[in-house]
C-alpha cells in the first residue's frame, strides 16, 4: 500500500496523478491555511478519484514562522521552516496506515526544497529509520531530483487541474503575496493561466473574501 502525504499544494497534486497512491492523507497540524488545504485536497483528490483520508493534530504551539503565524526563526533558510515538520508528517502516516499494510510514504519533495527535512540525507536517514520499524515501511520521495517545473511536466499533470491546488502559507484564502503564492502565479504563468491571487491582494482578510487557488 502507497499512501501520499497530500497538502493541494502543486508538487503534491502533480504526485498524486503521477504515482495515483492507494490513498492519500492530508493532515492539520494547526497550520494557518490548513481550511484551504483541505478543501483543495479533498476536490483534487475527489476529481481524481482517489481516496483521502484527513487527520487533525494540533502543533500550533509548537510551529514557528507564517505557517504558525509568527515570526521567521533565525534557523529557517526560508521564512515558512515548521521545525521538524516532515518527520512528525512521516510518522503520522506510518501510524495511521502501518495496520493496513502499508508499504511506502510518498513525501512531495522536489529538488529546489531548501530545508533540511526536503534534501537527500535526511530522506535517506528518514526511510531508513522507518525501515528499522515494524512493517518495514518506505519513505520516497519520486520528485527529489526534480525541480517544480520538471515535476510538472514529467508527470502529465493535466493544466486545467492547477486551478483547483492551493499553496498559499498564511491564509485561507490566497493572499497573493507569500513565496507559496509566487510562486503558484508563477506556475500558473507558465502555463498560459491566470491565478486570482493578484485580486486578494487588496481584499480585506475575511472569510466571504472570494477564494484564489494559491
């Protein structure tokens, strides 16, 4: 059994067509666009006709940056590091799924990531630390030796499906100024789309604000 760690976002989304996991699991850690997330996972994976399964553990105390609402910390190489954040997303995973024979945790990792938890020695470590555990269980990451754009194309992933992914880092609802939402507009660009998350930013942060994919 593959299962997929599964936020909406677009490397995430281009996984799951590519690799078309037994399931998929988005999970709230207590991120600030976690409603976002959720809804374009659960329409992404819906479409695709893929199960999702979705659980909710709350770390906020624990986050640090714009994902949490703070302030960068001076370890991130990049504003939006939650410490620690993809080994706690592994072990999820292996938990909720290890009883069901569960064989691989596909992680979105692409080749520009600049955080520790998304370049090649921590993934090695990671998988092999799953592996020492009851059922043997595989941590892969398809993408890493690709960047965004390359993940993109060697996938197939079909355009009209990157209107539905959502990547912004501190909202609900897009606001069309964090590196997520760069860097969407920027995806999108490239594809001859528009991305409505220029709009939002001059929309007042408010839940009736008309929703853009980040």
């Amino acid at each position: 059994m593959k299962v997929l760690l599964f936020s909406g976002g677009l490397d995430s989304t281009a996984l799951a067509w590519w690799q078309r996991p037994d399931a998929c699991l988005f999970v709230d850690y207590g991120q600030r666009p976690a409603a976002g997330e959720r809804a374009a996972a659960t329409s992404i994976a819906a479409e695709f006709g893929l199960r999702l399964e979705t659980l909710q553990v709350d770390l906020s105390a624990l986050g640090l940056g714009p994902l949490a609402g703070g302030e960068p910390a001076a370890l991130a190489r990049a504003p939006e590091w939650w410490p620690y954040r993809n080994q706690i997303l592994v072990t999820l995973a292996g938990m909720r799924f290890v009883a069901e024979g569960l064989s691989e945790i596909l992680i979105g990792t692409v080749a520009t990531d600049v955080h520790a938890d998304g370049r090649a020695p921590f993934l090695r470590t990671l998988d092999r630390l799953m592996r020492l555990q009851e059922g043997g269980v595989r941590v892969v990451a398809p993408a890493r030796h690709l960047s965004g754009p390359a993940l993109l194309a060697a996938s197939g992933l079909p355009a009209s499906a990157l209107g539905a992914t959502f990547s912004c880092h501190v909202m609900e609802y897009a606001c069309g100024r964090c590196r997520g939402c760069e860097k969407h507009r920027e995806t999108l660009r490239s594809f001859g789309l528009r991305s409505d998350a220029k709009a939002s930013r001059a929309a007042p942060d408010r839940p009736d604000a008309a929703r853009a994919e980040g």
